[in-house]
C-alpha cells in the first residue's frame, strides 16, 4: 500500500500545512465517507457543511475556507487540481499487462523497447514499433507499420488498424477502435461506391480515449488528435477530424467529419457538430447541444431545450412547425400598418 506524510504531500503539491504533518495519508475519500488514514478535499463551498463532521485524517482546502477550520490541512488554491495530483500518487491501479504472455502473436519485425508488455492473445502485425514501458491488454490487436510512444498503456481488447501513431503517456481504455475506415462513399445511380480511407490517425501525447469510444482513419490526409486531449466513452471521431491540444469531449458526442476542433475546447456530453465546420479556440459546448454552422468566436454555446411533460413537448411542437407561418403572417401586418413620419 502506497502512504504518504501530510508534509509530504505538501511538498508535492507546492503547499501549506495545517496540524500535524506527521499524519500517514493512504487513500482518498470525499468529505462525508472519508475514514482516519484518508485524505478528501473541498473544491465546492456548498460541501462545506461536511467538513466539521468529516472523519478524514486531513482535507485539501483553499486559503479563503480554512478560516474557521482547525482541523488538519493541506492549503492551496486549488484544492481538487491537488485531489487530482494526490490520487495519482497514491493510485492503486494495477497494469494492463505484466512481462510478455505466451499466446501472444507477435511479428518477428515488430520492435519492442525496453519494458513493454503484452498480454494474452494480443497480436501485434509487421513492422510495428512499440515505446519503452507500453502496455497492451489481453485481447489487443496493433496493426501493421503503427507506432506506440513510451508510457502509452492499452487496456484489454483495444484495436489499433495499420498506419496509427500514438504518443507517449496515452491511455486507451477498452474496446476503443482507432483507425477503422471513416465514412466515405460516392454515389453512383443509386448505389454506394467506397472510397478507399488511405490516411491515418496521429494522436499526440498524453491523450486518453474513452471505452468503445472510435476514431476513423483519415480519407487521404490524417485524422488528428493533440497532446492533451481527453475523450470519453463512446465518442465518435470521424475521419479527417482535427482535435485541438487539451480539448475534452464527453461521452456520446459526435463529431462529424473534416471538421477542426480548437485548443481548450470543451464538449458536452451527446453533443454533435456537423462536418466540414471549424469551432474557435477556448469554446464550451454545453451537452445535448447540436452545432450545425461555423463557430468563430469563443464562448458557451447551447441548442436544448429543457425537459417538460410530454403533453407540453408535443403541443409545442406543433407550435414550432407553425412558426414560419406565424413569421410570414406578422410580416404581413406590420406592412399593413401604416408607419409614423
């Protein structure tokens, strides 16, 4: 079990203490299951009320709500970016492959660093390159000539097509597929012609991939993924996309294809943006939002309506189909009425 001294986590963390620095963290917990040995954190004033019954050994805590607080602290400014810091030191999470397992089929071209491990059944096809200390889960498959950086880590059964680099330090949770054919076909009298997806994937650094979450490969130029970028559970990332640096996407979204995404944007959960379009650097797309025009200026973005009884919904439904009637009727009248000198 990993432990660590409040002073040394402080330390870490750039902090200050409160109390006693002696006291032995373990684990982590949030302020109202919190038990001696843990350490939890308030981030959000509206807990607050928890923190004087809480049981855990010390609390991560801004400057501005330790007044009034004499149990033991670790003080900073941010107190969940130190949760975050602090959890993964203490992280327990085990790997996704130890040492290289017999029934895995690897080709005898295939360059494999120093450290790297590879689970049960996993095949690794011609000319792939594995970084120092990669992991690949059981059930794996990397396919021919696609490179994986130092650090990167495939939990079990992800799928890797040919022509696919991925950085260093990326996580790609399981039944992720990256690099599978995008979406593109002619249509020739009524029938569907396929146009072969002779690109790749390039993913950067740093960069983790949600489970069953796909990226398709690119049509003829690459489909690309910046460092830092976060995408969660079954995200659709079309072929040709481009997501900029530290971008995060949440579960369900769907991003439509040849389009940009910008640095630091945010993505809300079953958004989607339709394809051949571009989003600003720095903008925040509220969940359930559908974007369907160019975005050029950073801010928060929201197409949704809020729930309401079925009843409700549905008469105002038709009540939205007749608003271009309504439009063209007002229109009319407002003509109709003379105007003021």
């Amino acid at each position: 079990m990993k432990s660590y001294t409040i002073k040394e986590l402080a330390q870490k963390l750039g902090a200050d203490i409160q109390g006693d620095e002696t006291l032995v963290i373990t684990s982590v917990a949030t302020l109202e299951n919190a038990e001696a040995g843990q350490l939890s954190f308030l981030a959000n004033s509206k807990y607050r009320a928890h923190l004087e019954n809480t049981q855990a050994s010390a609390v991560l805590i801004s400057p501005k709500e330790v007044d009034g607080y004499s149990g033991n602290a670790i003080i900073l400014n941010d107190p969940y970016v130190g949760f975050a810091r602090v959890s993964q030191l203490l992280d327990t999470t085990p790997k996704a492959a130890e040492g290289i397992h017999p029934s895995a089929v690897i080709h005898p071209t295939a360059k494999l660093g120093e450290g790297v491990a590879v689970g049960a059944n996993v095949v690794i096809g011609e000319n792939v390159i594995l970084g120092e200390n990669v992991q690949v889960g059981p059930g794996c498959v990397i396919g021919q000539d696609s490179i994986l950086g130092s650090e990167t880590r495939l939990w079990a059964n992800v799928t890797i097509y040919h022509n696919v680099h991925l950085g260093q330090d990326c996580i790609i949770h399981s039944g992720a597929v990256i690099g599978s054919d995008g979406f593109g076909y002619a249509n020739e009298r009524g029938q569907w012609v396929k146009i072969p997806q002779t690109g790749g994937v390039r993913i950067g650094n740093r960069v983790e991939i949600g489970a069953s979450t796909t990226v398709d490969r690119g049509a003829i130029d690459h489909t690309e993924i910046h460092d830092g970028v976060i995408l969660d559970n079954q995200v659709q990332i079309a072929h040709n996309d481009v997501i900029g640096e530290n971008t995060a996407i949440a579960g369900n979204s769907t991003i439509a294809g040849s389009t940009k995404i910008g640095k630091y944007c945010i993505i809300g959960g079953n958004s989607a943006v339709a394809g051949h379009l571009s989003v600003a650097d720095g903008t925040h797309i509220s969940g359930g939002t559908n974007v369907t025009s160019i975005i050029r200026e950073p801010g928060v973005y929201t197409s949704t309506t809020v729930a309401m009884k079925n009843k409700l919904w549905r008469r105002n439904t038709v009540r939205f189909r007749q608003l271009d009637e309504l439009f063209q009727r007002v229109k009319k009248l407002e003509k109709s009425v003379p105007t003021e000198d």
